[in-house]
C-alpha cells in the first residue's frame, strides 16, 4: 500500500524520523513550501514500514517543513525525550555505567508529569541534560518545541533542584531578584512576581531576612517561588514537597494545578508515591536508565490484582489454610485471604462453604500505584 503525505508529515513531526530526499514530488514540494494533498501518494514511499523508517540521507537530514495550521495536526510535546543515551566511565577503571539506555517520551503542555524510580534509575541525569548541565551520548532532548542545545528556551524554564541552596548572605527578596534576573526577565515583572509568590508561599514577612536563618522548609518553599518568579511556561519540580508539613504539601499540589490550567507544563521528579498520585496527571517509571511503563494512573492501576475474602478467625481454618498455602493475614478478629483471579475465589468460596466457614465479604482488590511500582521497577 503506497504512503501518503499525512504518513510522511506524521512520521517526521511527531516520530522524528526525517523522510525528506527519499520522495522527490514531496521533497520539492517541501522546498518551494507548497502545500501538498494529505491524502497524495508519494512517489518513493511505497514499502510499508521498512520503508517509511529507512535511514534519511545525511543530505537531507537537516531539512524541515512548516505544516499549514489549516491541517490542525497534533500540538507538538512541551517536553520530547529522543532515544537518549548517557553513559558514565570512572576516571580510575575502564568500567562503565549506563545511566540512560534508549530513553523516549513526551509530555504535552498542560499536563503534570511524574518521572518515578528508585535512587540510581536514572531520574536526575535525564533532568540534568535537560537543563544542559550533562549532556547525551546519543539523543535529543526538546523543551517547548526547541532543543535544548539551543539555550535560549531555557529561559521559559523553572527548575527547583531537590537540595536547594542559596547564597547565605541573601535575603529572599535579593534571592528572587536575583534568579528572576537570571532568566532574562523583565525587572518589574520580576519584581511582582516575587511579591506575589512571597505572600502566596507565606514568606511575605521573611522577605527581608537572610536566608541563613531560614528553616528547610521555609528554603523549599523559597526555591520553589525562585524556579516560577520569571514565569515559566516550563517547570521542573525535584522533589518539590521534601521538607514540608502538610498543608505546605497541599499548597504545592494546589500551585502545580493552577499553573497547569494555565496551560503550563510540570515535570515532577520524585520516589514518593503518595504525592504522584495525588497531583500528577501522566507517570512514566523508571528503572536501571529505562523507561519501564507510563501512562495515566488509571491506565496504570486499572487492572484488579485479584479478590480479599474475609472470614472469621478459628485455628481450624488458620491450619487448612497454611496446608493449602493461601495467603491471609488476621485483622481484627478476622481472617483476610487473598486470591489471585476468580476461578481461585470461586473454587475457595466451595471449599469453605463444605467446611461450613461464614463468609463475611468479598472484595474486588484493585492494583496501587505503589503495588505497580514494587512489580515494575523493584
């Protein structure tokens, strides 16, 4: 079946994979900026997918092409990791550790990210070349439609690193400006947007004072208004409610979802599954430099991962059941016995009516985020 130019335009804008100098209609097509039929067949393109993800001519790598908005095609990602890999060699051995092994994912603008995984999956060197502080063997990383090889878009992005630290001898005002400035703000937008977040983040009558003598909660609170004082449209949060109480942690949650409604992108970067599922719209684990599985936390935990039935509690039925090695655990003067699927609750249900044992519940038992973690990535 021969390829269209709708094929040809999807597998470079959203694959990344440029088709540009395999078809000639389409290349000159692309070179003079005429808009071609979505529905043409192009001229080379005809051998399914072998062909469509040939590799492009090194002529023609660089080439791109401006869609018409009228053919309203996909929104690009706010964030886009490309194939990216990242290995670290030590100074004193010829060993090497794969911090990142062909990472890709998108996050679309709007949305609340969460990026999980255990200490050394990979998590902060992926946000570190994001922010071009490392940088890839291999891969491309994209902030805002740009890569960030090219350094101005990091301008429209926050950052709140997971030990923030200011210089002492600062006060939080001086500390806001000073970031504010940074990024290349304007100064009296600046200026009001650290008024702003000063007395939203409660720190309005601290905003004189060092921040030396600030708590860690007080300085978390600090670096989260200094990563959004110049207004990102971008925002990475590392650990963003590590060192606060409660309602400081739903005053986070509350913040990431105003500016999500904003239309602004959140990147959270975390192991605290609690906080993820309560704020984040999209996750993506990550175990041993790979991406293990994403998706909503619905897609995620949608699965049951079997039934509960509870009964009363007699040594009787401890024993059988210890013969029969089902699982259960007593709470309250109760026996909880797990099963895996329903032929097994069926089959336990008969075995337990013939002994005569009452059966108090039955229940539906639904994977956890945390369940889906310990079965993914540990």
């Amino acid at each position: 079946m021969a390829l269209t130019v709708r094929d040809a335009v999807w597998t470079e804008i959203c694959q990344g994979i440029d088709v540009c100098g395999r078809c000639r209609r389409y290349n000159l097509f692309k070179t003079l900026g005429i808009p071609m039929d979505l529905e043409a067949p192009l001229d080379c393109l005809s051998g399914g997918a072998e062909a469509r993800h040939a590799k492009p001519s090194r002529k023609h790598s660089a080439c791109r092409w401006e869609i018409p908005t009228r053919y309203n095609f996909p929104m690009p990602a706010a964030f886009e990791v490309r194939a990216v890999f990242k290995t670290f060699r030590h100074w004193w051995s010829r060993r090497e550790v794969c911090a990142l092994r062909n990472v890709s994912f998108a996050v679309q603008p709007g949305t609340i990210f969460g990026l999980l995984g255990p200490n050394g999956a990979g998590k902060t060197t992926l946000v570190k070349i994001a922010l071009t502080i490392a940088y890839p063997d291999q891969g491309e990383i994209r902030v805002l439609g740009e890569s960030v090889r090219n350094r101005s878009v990091l301008r429209s992005v926050g950052y709140l690193p997971e030990n923030p630290r200011f210089p002492a001898h600062l006060t939080a005002w001086q500390v806001l400006r000073l970031y504010g400035s940074l990024s290349g703000a304007d100064t009296k937008r600046v200026d009001a947007n650290a008024a702003n977040w000063l007395e939203r983040l409660d720190l309005a009558g601290w905003r004189d004072v060092r921040v030396s003598k600030f708590s860690k909660g007080m300085n978390e609170r600090l670096a989260l208004a200094q990563a959004l004082v110049h207004d990102p449209d971008f925002i990475f949060l590392d650990e963003p409610t590590d060192g606060l109480d409660p309602p400081g942690r739903r005053e986070v949650r509350a913040i990431c979802r105003e500016l999500a409604d904003q239309g602004k992108t959140i990147f959270i970067n975390s192991h605290i599954l609690a906080e993820i599922e309560l704020i984040c719209d999209r996750i993506a684990l990550m175990k041993s430099g790979e991406i293990v599985e994403q998706g909503t936390i619905v897609e995620l935990t949608s699965n049951q991962s079997g039934y509960e039935l509870v009964v009363g509690v007699s040594n009787e039925l401890r024993n059988w059941l210890h013969e029969k090695m089902l699982p259960f655990t007593a709470v309250d003067g109760h026996l909880h016995i797990h099963v895996p699927d329903r032929t097994s609750a069926n089959s336990l249900i008969d075995a337990l009516r013939a002994k005569n044992v009452e059966i108090d519940s039955l229940n539906v038992k639904k994977r956890t985020l945390e369940s889906v973690f310990m079965e993914k990535v540990l």
